[in-house]
C-alpha cells in the first residue's frame, strides 16, 4: 500500500475547487458607471461570416446562422441587418393587376416604392369617376338622338319590308296572316280568306295563279326574314360604334389624365390602355350600376367589387419602408412564406379574383433580408422545398397546395411569378444545419455561408472584463437597475459554473440575461437600487428551488434507505458511483450503487443494463472496454476464462454515458481480488483500456450530489469523491462544498489511473509488476491476476474433466 | 253585355304577345278600378287559310316552309291561349283585378268592333309582324294620343293618356287634326299644369298618319273609339298588324 502522503497528494487543494473572478482592477462600482455599448464577445468568427455572407451579391450565398438557443443569433443577426439595411434603396412596390386576355393570368406590375397604393387610390377614383361620366354621356340628349335615329332607320326598313309585302299581296288578293310561330298566306275575296269550297269553285286557272302568285310571295317572304338577321346584326353594329364613340368620349379625359401622371411608367401606361380598351368594351356595366348609384343605390362597395377588374391589388406596399426590408417570419408556414390565394364565399360557391392574392414574408422581403427559424421551416410541411424553389428560381410562384398536391381539380389563378432578390438568413442548431448538409444536396448549393455561433469563450482577465461590459450594456439595454461590480463577479462566475469549466465563459446570452433579470427582480423586491451578489445568488438559488423538486425526492429515497447507498464501511465488489440526471435544462447529481459478480466463464463482462436494453451504446462500449482491459493486462498470453456481471443497483430508467465505467472497473477489480472498497468514497471517471481514467461531464453536480448525501447524513471527515485529475478545471462547486472541504470534513480527490483509483478506494497498494512480470503479493493486482489464473486453471480442467480437484485447490488457494 | 262596372277589354290574338302589355293593361285597370275581360280570337281567316290543301307556314325565326293543317292550327290556338290565360291570371292576381277569360272564332278586327260597346276600353297589345319588335318594345318611352275633336271619349283619352305618361315618366304626345285643336290641347294642359308636345297632324290621309305613328311606334296609342282612324276596319286592321305598339280605344 502506498503511504498517506500519496493519497494527500491526490486530494485536490481547495482554490482549486472554485476560480472566483475579480475585477478589483476595473474602477466601476456599478454597471450604471459603464457605457451601454458592449461587444460581441467571442463571436468574432460568426460577425465575419455573417458580414460576408449579407456583402456577397452573387447566386447561393445566403446564410445558415448556427449555434445553440440562446446564444444570441436573433439578436445578433437583426443588429447587424438593422445597421447594413438602412444604407439601402427601399425596393420597389409589387401588384397583381387583372391579365384582360386571361383572367385566371393575373400579371404583376412592378413599381418605384409608394406607387402602389397611388394607382390602387387612382384607379378607384377613375371607376368613381367614370360611374358617374359614363351613364351621364349614355343619357345625353345626343347620344339618345343619335341611337333613336339608328334604331328608326331599322325599324322602318323592318316594318316596311313586310308592310310592302303585305300590300304587295293584298293587291294581289293573297292576305298574309300571323300565325304564333310566323305567316301563311291565303286567298282573299271581298276582305275574306276563301274557304276550301270557295277555293274548290275556282276554276283550275284561277286555283293554279294563287298557287303560284302564293308561292311568289312565300319566297319573297322567305327571302325578306333571311334578310333580318343580317339587318339586325348591322343596327347592332352601327349602335355599338356609337357606343364606343361615347364611351371612348367620356373615358378619354379621366384616362388621359391618369396616363399623363404616370407617363415615366410605361408599363403602367400599358396596364391603362388596356384597361380603357376594356372600359370601352363593357360600357353597359358602368351604364347599369351607375343608374343604380343615381338611383340612390347604397351599396357602393358591392357596385365597386363588379369593378374589380379595373382595380390594383398592392402586394407589397413599400410606402414607408426606410431603406431595404428586414422580414422576420415567426410562422414561416408554406402559405406565409409564398403567400396565398384567398377566397370569399358567395352563394355557397368560393370565388377568387387576383384582388385576393395575399403576399407571402418572400414578397415582403423582396429586395432584401427575410429571417427564418430553420427549425420551424422544416416543421411546416412543404416550406422547405418551397423556400429553396423560389430562392432557386429567384421568383415566387404563388401555389395553393390543394393544387400543387392535385387534390383539387377546379381552375384557380395562376398568378405570374414575382422575380425576388432576397436574402435568406436561417437561424438554426448545429445539429440541422449538419443534417441538412449531409442530407439535403441542394442546402450546400443555397446556403453556402455558415455563420457558427461559439458556445464560449475563454475564462481570462480581459475577457471578463468584456464580459462586465456585456452585463453592463444588457442592464442598460433591458432597462433593469445597475449590477453592483460583486454581483457582476458573481455572474461571471455562475457563468462559468453553467460551462461546467471554470476556465471558459458561457456565451449563453438567454441564460444571462435570464439571470439578470432575476437578479433585477430580486432587488426590486427589495426595494434596492443596486443588484447586488446577494441578489444574484438568490436568482440562482430560486431558480434551482423551483426546479429541484425531483432532485429532492431522490435524496429522500435514498436518505430514507429506500435507494441503498453506504457512506461508511466496507464491501467486496460494492462501490458508489455517480451520475447526473437532466431534466431540462436541470442537472443534479445522484450517487448510485455498483455491484459486481466474476465467476469462471468464456471472458464476458455482462453489462446488465444492457442486457435489459436500459443501457445505451455509451454505456454498453464502457463496460466493453473493461473486458479488453481485463483481457490487456491480466491475460496477455491466454484466454480469459471469466464471467463477471455488473449492474446499477435499483436503476429502473435507462443508463448512458461511460462515466461510470472507472467505478465498474473498481466494483470488477473487487470481485476479483476481494479486497474490500471503502463506502465513504464514491467516485466517477471512464477508463480507457489501458487504465488510464478521462474525463467526465456534469462533475460538480456529481461531488454536489454525493455531498448532500453525506452532509444530511453527518458529514465524518473520511467522506470523499474521487474524479479523473482531467476534470479540475471544470470544477466551480457550491460554497457549502468548499467550506466542508476547507474544514476538512468532506474531500475531493483526482486520479489519473485506475490504479491510484483502487488505492484510495481500498486502502492497498494497487501493484506494479517487477522485472520477473510478477505483481507484488499482496497487492491487488497480484490478487486479481491470481484469481485469473486460476479461473483459467479451473476452466481447463473443465476441458479435461477434474473439476473436483481444481474446486479444491481454489479453496486452499483463497485461504493462503 | 253592358256592365255597371268599368271593363277593360283585352283582345289576344296568334300574333304574339308580351307581358309588358298584359302589365300595362293591369295596371291600368288597377288605375281605373276596372275588371279585366280578356278574349282570345281564333281568327277565322287564318282557320280558312290553313284548310286549303297548298297552305304552308313561314317561321318568322328560321324562314323554314311547313306545312300546317287545320288540326294542328287548332292545337297551336289551345295551347296560345291557355299560355296567355296562365299569364295575364297571374298579372291579375298580383294586382288583384277581376278576370275573366274566353275564347271565340271570328275575325279580330270586327270582333272589337262589335265589343267596343260593351265596354270603357279596348286593349289591344302589341303584335309584332317582324322578329325583332318585342327587343324593340321594352326601349319605347313614348305614349302618343291622337285627339280630334273635344268628344268626351277624347277628353277621357286625353286624361288616361296623361295619367300614364306620369305614371311611368313617359314622354307623352298628342296628335291633333287642326290648330285649333292644339290651342285646345295647349290650354287643358295648362290648366292641368302638365307637359306634353302637341303636334298637328293631317289626319286626312291615313296612310300618313300610320306611317308617322310607326315612325314613333310608341310604348302605348290612345285613340277615342269615335277617332276617324279607326272607323275603317282596313286600317285598324294595319294600325294593329304593322304599328307593334299597344292600343287603347277609348270611349
């Protein structure tokens, strides 16, 4: 065994424990002493990627901003947008406008910026207008004189054709008689149709010359009602050129004058000509609902909405935008972010027109920046394919999906692709963005800068004073009461503790400002006009108080006996080995029991938790490791002739991590060589299969959580925890932790090998083999590889069948 | 049949009609608080005209020759009739006018003659000798009123005349026979404090004032029963066949 002055060596000093932070070196007192502006600490990598990827124009280059949440990247993003957007042109104004040769076309007019909501105002104030022009022109003496003398001159011929006719035959004593589908015609005598009889008396002649004079006028009947569809096509015609000579009368001034105002536009001025071609066309509308209007009619927006044609829907209405657009779509739903067709119920029938097109967060982006959760977008079904199409294509195609989906078959609008110029920025984890990169060949090609957010930065003098001045620039930003400079080390502390890794700082800019909120919250109680540290460690303690609920119960279980756990004595093949639980965003430690069984076997270390399928790969591979270990250094030249179990004592959910494997080797190592494990100690650390012991996560909630054990049971003075020597700089453990070890009621210890491991933990020399490949007697190696050795005896008298005289032998054996 | 009551005549022929006129003709029995008698003819001429073995019908909308028998005749007068009964009995019942309806051979223009004693009025609707005088009917805001003499069938044409040009805001005018006749006119009217455009006429050749009366072919002609145009059966019978407007006789 090794001397006291060893295990000395490995307990950890107490500065060690905890690296407060002082800034007695700054001259503030308070933060209210220091400037509001505050850097963007340890980013300096991101604002790079960032800058470049808003200053490069080119095809592909949008940003894919990644990190954890909270770190700040909305934020961040929408500062330096606000700062790079405000130098930019505003972009132009988008509208849809009916398309007069395909309707369900409608085409997209593109204008300077405020244009848009001036023709919609304009061309509502023209259907005003010409409402009440075109129905006064129609009821002008002139127009009424014009189309009386057209429709006269028809009637006349009309009339006269047939009256000339009917005298026509009259004179030749034929009468022609209305029947309700036309005319026949019929011999007359004395004003009256010849009967049969009459007509039989008639000599043969005489019958034969009506016969043919009744012939001659039923052609020339025929002949005359042939001619009045042609009559009556040419009234109609010469009635609608004098239609279109008023119309074009009265719709000429409100045109000109409209088209005079956006004479620079011509595509505007085209959009015009065409609407008075159609106005001209469909004058008879303007002349019905403008008589309904004189006649008092109320329902002007109904009258209006039979007008939508002529109307202006302003997609984008970039009147009071300053500089280019910054879009922050909260919802990026497939019909958010492309926009949607909108329908109205009418009679239980849904109509559409192109006034109910509704821009979608692209078109409002439209010209520059559009902000996405990348998270959300892949949530929302169809906005991911739709977002790379239209930045693929540059232009947004307006899509119900119940068509993209054929799950509609009624025509709809197609409305024509608006062409975009945008910026996409995803906000994102590391995690999807990889994903996306390995599993999406297009995400490369579209997202090509990738602005990595780090997660800290290093705990050093001048970076905690950067971070004071990020503390000071929040609290002035959050508009919350100046943090005295201890409570201001105190944060930076406790920001060192959430790392877990007392040389980092957490760049966690949601739990930071969660904490000095808190804190702000806590003095105000207080009616204080400064945070101070002790405001700051009660935010921190109330918070974990209102999460620790669970934790408490496992302390209880275990205080209670109901979870076994020793902290004094000794056992074979029994060790307390430590493991955090996470609940959210809430760690805690939890000691837990390991036991171990070795007995002759085919060199199997059975890992039960996996054998239960409650244990992860993690884990499973740690427990793998212990057999190569095993194998390594006890049975170089043989096969290993060993079954050993090991199993978490009362663990009913599932076991990941390897952190628990040093302790595993330690419970092994015990069965083995049955040498005792003292229970005042428990330990953490996985091992590698030489020995060596690595580094673990979660350490101080670990020590924290056996402490707390101890302490509610009494703290001894003999009570420890041993951690890999890899894990001391990440410890930052609670003041209660540290005045006990000052005190010297409760230790930490920190181990390298598994060797030093068993030491401490058993109090006997662990072993090192000498010149002749021997371990000392004693020792616990020797004892392990004893134990090997004849397990491996034993197995092959198994082989040979003498199982009695090795059973007897190993008894003996033990005793010596 | 002379009744104590008012009775508007309506006469209904094959020649085609429309509701306007049957409108027009309830609503002037509303006015007069009058019952209405609608007669339909089936005229004995064209009954004769279709039992000769040569006879054919000409569509008036697709010109197509048919031949047409007077059984068929018959069956076309039935089914005229009871479509015309059906629909000035609906008028009827909207303006809650007392109807009655009958049919009879004869010929249509000494059939009113012969009724004109019986009644106040006789309404003739409109027929239309070409295809599209029906289209040009509903455009028509002109009632036209010949009045040739002070005789109190005038004076009553006169003052229906009057009251249905106000009614529906019609341009009403008057045709008289002499100057002096239109001093008269001009003065009742201004003593009614109503408008209407007075025009002489020469009232001696018929053929003239038919013409001029097509020439307007206004929504509604008032003629007194006693007025000269109308004497001559030839002419009331043109007057009806070719003017495509309705007739009122008065008396």
């Amino acid at each position: 065994m090794k001397k006291n002055n060893d295990k000395n060596s490995l307990k950890i000093a107490l500065e060690n424990l905890y690296q407060h932070c002082d800034l007695s070196h700054l001259s503030f007192n308070t933060t209210a002493d220091m400037g509001k502006d505050y850097p963007h600490l340890g980013q300096e990598r991101a604002m790079d990627a960032l800058k470049f990827g808003i200053g490069m124009k080119h095809d592909g280059y949008n940003l894919f901003v990644l990190g954890s949440t909270g770190l700040g990247k909305n934020t961040t993003v929408k500062k330096l947008l606000a700062v790079e957007s405000v130098t930019a042109e505003p972009p132009s104004d988008w509208c849809y406008i009916n398309n007069f040769s395909q309707h369900h076309k409608p085409l997209i007019l593109k204008l300077p910026p405020a244009y848009g909501s001036k023709l919609q105002h304009d061309m509502l104030q023209l259907l005003d207008d010409l409402l009440v022009a075109i129905p006064a022109a129609f009821e002008s003496e002139e127009y009424r004189t014009r189309a009386q003398a057209i429709d006269d001159e028809y009637k006349q011929k009309e009339i006269s054709v047939f009256k000339d006719l009917s005298d026509k035959a009259e004179k030749k004593n034929i009468a022609m008689l209305r029947t309700p589908g036309g005319y026949t015609l019929g011999p007359v005598k004395d004003g009256k149709v010849l009967s049969p009889n009459e007509f039989d008396k008639l000599d043969e002649k005489e019958q034969e010359e009506i016969k043919k004079i009744v012939d001659e006028i039923e052609n020339e009947l025929i002949e005359t009602i042939h001619k009045l569809p042609l009559w009556y096509k040419e009234n109609r015609e010469r009635i609608k050129q004098l239609n279109l000579e008023i119309s074009e009368l009265a719709v000429n001034q409100f045109i000109s004058e409209l088209a005079e105002k956006y004479k620079d536009l011509p595509e505007v001025i085209n959009f015009i000509d065409t609407v008075k071609i159609d106005i001209v066309e469909n004058v008879n509308a303007f002349r019905k609902y403008g008589a309904e209007i004189e006649a008092g009619s109320n329902n002007h927006q109904m009258i209006l909405s039979a007008f939508s044609k002529y109307q202006v829907n302003v997609l984008v209405d970039n009147s009071e935008t300053e500089g280019a657009p910054v879009i922050y779509e909260d919802n990026p739903t497939y019909l958010n972010l492309i926009g949607r067709i909108e329908h109205i119920a009418q009679y239980g029938t849904l109509l559409t027109d192109f006034t109910l097109i509704k821009a979608g967060a692209l078109h409002r982006a439209n010209g520059g920046y559009l902000v996405l959760d990348a998270r959300k977008v892949l949530m929302s079904p169809f906005s991911w394919e739709g977002l790379k199409r239209a930045v693929h294509s540059h232009e947004v195609r307006i899509e119900s999906l119940e068509k993209m989906l054929s799950l509609a078959s009624t025509t709809s609008l197609q409305p024509e692709p608006v062409p975009i110029n945008v910026k996409v920025v995803l906000t994102g984890s590391r995690l999807l963005y990889y994903l996306l990169k390995q599993y999406d060949p297009e995400f490369g090609l579209l997202f090509k800068v990738a602005a990595d957010f780090a997660e800290d930065i290093e705990r050093n003098d001048e970076n905690s004073e950067l971070y004071a001045q990020l503390i000071a620039g929040l609290q002035k930003e959050n508009e919350l009461i100046p943090f005295t400079k201890n409570a201001v080390q105190r944060i930076i502390e406790h920001c060192s503790r959430l790392l877990e890794d007392s040389e980092k700082l957490s760049l966690h800019m949601g739990s930071l400002l969660d904490l000095l909120r808190e804190g702000d919250y806590w003095a105000r109680q207080d009616d204080r006009q400064e945070i101070t540290e002790d405001d700051i460690q009660k935010a921190i303690d109330t918070r974990r108080y209102r999460l620790d609920q669970i934790r408490e119960r496992v302390h209880e279980q275990v205080i209670r006996g109901n979870y076994l756990l020793d902290t004094s004595g000794e056992k074979v093949a029994q060790i307390n080995a430590l493991s955090v639980i996470q609940l959210g965003d809430y760690t805690f430690g939890r000691p837990s029991r390991i036991t171990a069984t070795a007995r002759l076997g085919q060199g199997k270390v059975i890992d039960i938790e996996r054998e239960v399928k409650l244990g992860g790969a993690i884990h499973s591979k740690g427990v793998m490791i212990l057999s190569s270990y095993l194998a390594n250094r006890y049975a170089k030249d043989q096969p290993i002739s060993l079954s050993a179990s090991l199993v978490f004592e009362q663990s009913y959910g599932f076991v990941e991590g390897d952190s628990a494997s040093a302790a595993e080797l330690c419970a092994l190592l015990s069965a083995l060589s049955e040498v005792p494990i003292k229970q005042n100690f428990s330990v953490t650390g996985s091992v590698n299969q030489y020995g060596e012991i690595q580094a673990i996560g979660g350490v101080n909630e670990k020590i924290e959580g056996f402490f707390d054990i101890c302490n509610t049971r009494g703290l001894t003075g003999d009570q420890a925890v041993v951690i890999p020597a890899s894990n001391i700089k990440h410890l930052m453990l609670r003041e209660d932790v540290r005045a006990a070890v000052e005190a010297n009621r409760f230790a930490i210890y920190s181990v390298q090998t598994i060797d030093q491991m068993m030491e401490l933990l058993t109090g006997k020399a662990a072993g090192i083999k000498d010149e002749d490949n021997h371990y000392p007697q004693a020792t616990i190696n020797y004892r392990v590889q004893k134990r090997i050795d004849q397990l491996n005896k034993l197995r092959r008298s198994f082989d040979d069948g003498d199982v009695k005289k090795h059973s007897f032998a190993r008894k003996n054996e033990i005793k010596t | 049949m002379k009744s104590k009551h008012k009775n508007i005549l309506i006469v209904f022929d094959a020649s085609g009609h429309t509701t306007v006129s049957m409108r027009i003709a309830t609503e002037l029995a509303v006015k007069m608080q009058a019952g209405i008698h609608a007669l339909y003819i089936e005229d004995n001429n064209l009954l004769n005209a279709v039992e000769l073995p040569f006879t054919r019908e000409v569509s008036l909308q697709t010109a197509a020759k048919s031949h047409i028998d007077s059984a068929s005749m018959m069956q076309k007068f039935r089914a005229d009739a009871e479509n015309i009964k059906r629909q000035i009995e609906e008028m009827a019942l909207t303006h809650r006018v007392s109807l009655s309806f009958s049919s009879m051979r004869g010929q249509k223009v000494q059939v009113i003659k012969n009724r004109t004693e019986e009644v106040n009025m006789v309404f003739i609707p409109a027929t239309f000798s070409t295809r599209t005088g029906k289209q040009q009917m509903y455009k028509r805001h002109e009632i036209i009123l010949v009045y040739e003499d002070d005789s109190p069938s005038s004076q009553k044409s006169l003052n229906i005349a009057l009251s249905q040009a106000a009614k529906k805001n019609y341009q009403l005018i008057i045709f008289v026979n002499t100057d002096q006749s239109k001093q008269h006119v001009d003065k009742i009217l201004r003593q009614k404090g109503k408008h209407a455009t007075c025009q002489v006429a020469d009232f001696s050749s018929l053929d003239e004032v038919i013409l001029l009366l097509q020439k307007h072919t206004p929504a509604l002609l008032v003629l007194p029963d006693d007025s000269s145009l109308v004497q001559d059966e030839k002419n009331l019978n043109k007057l009806i066949n070719f003017l495509q407007s309705d007739i009122l006789l008065v008396r």
